[in-house]
C-alpha cells in the first residue's frame, strides 16, 4: 500500500510539472541568448516597478534571475522556470527550479522572482552545491506595489532574499512546497 501511495505522489507530482512547463514558460527555447535576454528584461521591469531593487542588487554578491515560472496544480501540484546566476552584471551560470507541493490547491500562476546572494558566503554555498534547496536561510518579499517592497528590502538582514513579483493567474489553497535550483546547460 505504501509503494502505491508513494507512486501515486510521485506520478502527480511530475505530471503538476509537466503540465506547468507546458505553459509557455521557455522550456523548449534552448540557448544562452534566449535566456539572458529573458533575464535582462526582468531585471529592467524589476528597476522599473520596485526602485529600491536596484540598491539591494548593487549590495549583492550576486543574483539569480528567474524571468518566469510557471506553477499549477490540483491537489498535487508542480512548477518550473529558466534562469541566470548574475555576478557583477554578467551571467556566470544558469539554473532551472523545480517545484513540487500537495494540499488542498487548485489553479495556476506565473511570476518571476530573483534571489540575492546578500554575502559572499550564501553566494559560495550556492554555486558549489550540486542542487540548492530553498530552505530557512531564504526570505521572501512578495509584492505587488513598489512602495511596500521598499520598505521591506532595506531591513532586512537574511543572507539570501527572494523578491517575487508579476504575478499572473489564479492559484488558491494551503500546499506543502519544496523547491530545488539546479545548474543546467542551456
């Protein structure tokens, strides 16, 4: 019984995946030109929306940009998204993050969201693992308006912080999440 329930996981899992990397999130656009000018967009729109983003990233070590990700998910859910590893505005890496999570959910999003690497540390550990895990070291900011977004990245004080913002669709309920950054070769 256990062996089907833990199938059954897994299978709802990888589908809530592939179903979100069918939604248009640049899966099939292969190479590095795509994906950078992905990445530079972001950060301009990033600039542009939230001002004070552009003082957080000049005190960064460096900066994984995630031009988009794509979510869904009923019940069991997944999601997936490209992007670049920036140091001193010039790409040295690109990831992939994969998600998945279960719970009462229904729906699907779209956002993009960046990691920065507040200390050399956090940017070390970061490029030398084989496959990051979000865990407790990360903080989340998310918002919709430039001006709360403003006051929150000038106190806060945690190593890695993730700004998400563009957030696109319709997604609802109480999920348990895990997320993995992997190096990929676009």
């Amino acid at each position: 019984m256990k062996t089907i329930k833990r199938r059954a996981l897994i299978l709802s899992a990888l589908a809530g995946v592939t179903l979100a990397a069918g939604c248009g999130n640049g899966i099939n656009s292969r190479g590095s030109d795509r994906i950078d000018a992905r990445v530079d967009a972001t950060i301009q729109h990033m600039y542009r929306q939230y001002p004070n983003t552009q003082d957080l990233a000049n005190k960064a070590s460096g900066m994984l940009v995630m031009p988009l990700i794509t979510e869904a998910g009923l019940g069991f859910g997944g999601g997936y998204g490209r992007g670049a590893l920036r140091v001193g505005n010039e790409t040295v890496d690109y990831y992939s993050s994969a998600r998945a999570n279960f719970g009462f959910q229904i729906g699907a999003q779209q956002y993009a969201h960046v990691l920065f690497f507040m200390t050399d540390g956090a940017l070390q550990d970061f490029q030398s693992s084989s496959g990051w895990a979000a865990g407790a070291d990360l903080e989340y900011v998310f918002s919709d308006r430039g001006d709360s977004l403003a006051g929150d990245t000038t106190t806060l004080t945690s190593p890695i912080i993730a700004i998400v913002f563009g957030r696109a669709g319709a997604r609802i309920g109480a999920t348990l999440e895990g997320s993995k950054y992997s190096r990929i070769i676009p």
